[in-house]
C-alpha cells in the first residue's frame, strides 16, 4: 500500500494521474518545444491538423487541408511482437477547388512499425507510407500522394506559437479532466506545389497548424464540435470553438483571440457564440451542415461563408466518421477580414472519441 501511495504521489508531481491506463491532461504542466510538437504515445489520441488557402500561378485559389491521427487502443502492448498495434495512425487530405464542384479527398489508416509508418518523440515527424508530416529547418513539410492529387508543401512559421487555453492547457468539457493539449501556429507562409488534373503547379499562400494530445476531450453527452481558426488580414489570428450536446445546444465553448500586436485574449466559454447563417444537406451522407455561420467571439462578430458548399468528408474507411471540413472567408459588413478553415463534427453521427 505504501508502494502504491508514493507511486501515485510521483505521478501526480510530474502532472501525469492516470485514469484508465491513460495519463490524464492537467493545467500547470509547461508546454516545451521541440519536444512537445513530437508524438506524446502515452495519451490516447493526438492530432497535426493543417489547413489553408493557397493559390496558383494562375490565380487559382484551393482550400488545403492535411491532418494526422495518432491513437493509442490499449490493444496488446504486452505483446513483442513487430506487428501488435500498439499505436494506430491516420492521416487525411482534402484539396478544394469549386471549379470541380465537390472536395477530392484521400485518407490512409496503418498500425505503427518497420519504419515505415511513425509517429516520431523529440519532434514532428509523422509518416504513413509516401503521407509524412516532418518538422525541418523549422518549418513543416508535408508530402502527400493522395488518389486525385498530391501535395508537396512547405509551412513556414511567421508568428510565436499561440498556447490555447491556460499555457495550453485547453479546457473541452465541465470536468478538468476533459481537456487537451493545445497550440496553435497561424499565419504560416506556404509554398510548393500541388499536381491535380494531370499538371503540377506552383502554389503559394497562408495556413494554420493545430496540435493536440489528450486522454479524455468530450463529455458523454457530448455530440461534436463546432471549430474554426481564421488568419485575419491585418496578421491577428482567430480560434473559436463549441462543444454541441446531442440537442444541439452548447455544453462547453472557448477560444483565443491575438491581435496584430501580439496581445491575446482567452476567450470565456460564454463569450463565443456560432449561429447558423444557411445549410448544406450532403447528397451522399444525409448529413445537414450549417456551413454559414455567424460567429461571436468577444467584441467580434464575424459572417463565416464557405468557399463551396460541399467539402464533406467521407473517412469511414480510416477514422470511422463523416464530417465537413471547409475552407471559409470572414466577412463583416460585406467586406473580407480574413480567411481559415471551418470543421463541423457529429452532424452525421454523434462523435465518438
């Protein structure tokens, strides 16, 4: 028994109380860098979220979007051997382009192991096959082969990390426990190029990069999650998001908002408000999307209008779920203020994470 208790006294000093196996994501553990934009295998699930809009020589504008999933299923990790899925990987990739009129998307699903699928520690460096995801320079590179296009794209930070939440920790749900992880890097530059339509073209433009990790996000009755990080015009940068009960009220809400000068604003959950402006049902899931939305986040109000209306993806095949992940313009009073990235979760079925 004494063993036991210096046991758990150790673990809740090094901020890691554990609650199924898993450890438990708590305020007051300090984010450090590189490490922490490396893979955390010990939590149950983590994600590299990318997004932005980026634009050819033509003029040609395109919504990218690039995410890898990590997830740990508890699944055999006492067993040797090369093949026991231990850790789980996921990636998807979206490329939006309303001249096609629908989104391509690709997805790719892989147990870790013989070099060949990874989730790195110590720095970013997430592969599954010819998908990966490195940190390098300083800089993200992502290279993506995906069925109707591939991506080789460089994203190069311009401003500090933006710690979500209390230094990152990022508060989900009415318990502490429901938490995450979380910083976020806007305004990063891109640049390379994407091949679609059998011609490969040079691109350029801005993104925004989420990483997060955590054991325990949403509450049971909890159905998904209203998100959107938008890079402003005048360099401030935008995350809001809401927790949806099974209703469609909101059971928990949050953000940040930094402005040009580098000040930032953690935004209370009764200050962020999304209302559905116009929706979208999916001729393929069923599923109704409000893809317009209007957006309160402190003092600011802002028309959030996607760039086309279906930018519905199917990842039944990796992550077991639909939902809308869209490229959207920031408006008020019909003039563009900036643009992100919009992602509506549990309109198809409730989430499970």
């Amino acid at each position: 028994m004494r063993l036991l208790v210096v046991c758990f006294a150790l673990l809740w000093a090094c901020g890691s109380v554990v609650a199924d196996g898993y450890p438990m994501v708590q305020s007051g553990r300090e984010l450090r860098f590189p490490d922490d934009h490396g893979s955390h295998p010990a939590y149950r699930t983590e994600w590299w979220y990318l997004t932005g809009w980026i634009r050819d020589g033509e003029g040609k504008e395109y919504g990218v979007q690039i995410t890898f999933f990590r997830n740990r299923p508890r699944v055999a990790e006492d067993n040797p051997s090369a093949f026991a899925p231990k850790q789980l990987l996921f990636a998807h990739a979206a490329l939006a382009s309303p001249g096609h009129g629908r989104l391509r998307h690709d997805q790719r699903a892989a147990r870790t192991g013989f070099g060949l699928v990874q989730a790195a520690q110590g720095d970013t460096d997430v592969r599954i096959g010819d998908w990966s995801l490195q940190r390098t320079d300083g800089d993200f590179v992502a290279r993506i082969a995906a069925r109707e296009f591939r991506l080789e794209l460089r994203f190069r930070p311009t401003q500090p990390l933006l710690l979500q939440g209390d230094g990152g920790y990022s508060r989900k749900g009415a318990q502490a426990r429901q938490a995450s992880y979380y910083y976020s890097l806007p305004h990063l530059a891109v640049s390379g190029s994407i091949s679609v339509d059998g011609a490969t073209r040079q691109v350029s433009g801005t993104a925004w990069m989420d990483h997060e990790w955590s054991s325990e996000i949403l509450a049971p009755e909890a159905s998904g999650w209203d998100w959107v990080g938008v890079n402003l015009k005048d360099g401030a940068a935008l995350m809001a998001f809401r927790i949806r009960d099974q209703q469609g009220g909101t059971l928990w809400a949050g953000g940040a908002l930094r402005s040009r000068n580098g000040e930032t604003r953690i935004l209370a959950p009764g200050e962020v408000h999304f209302e559905a402006r116009r929706r979208w049902r999916s001729p393929r899931s069923g599923a109704t999307y409000p893809v317009a939305m209007r957006l309160r986040a402190g003092d600011l109000v802002l028309d959030l209008e996607p760039l086309m209306d279906d930018q519905e993806l199917d990842a039944r095949r990796s992550t077991g779920t639909i939902y809308w992940e869209g490229a959207v313009r920031a408006v008020r009073d019909g003039a563009e203020l900036g643009r992100g990235y919009l992602e509506l979760t549990g309109y198809w079925k409730r989430l499970r994470l």
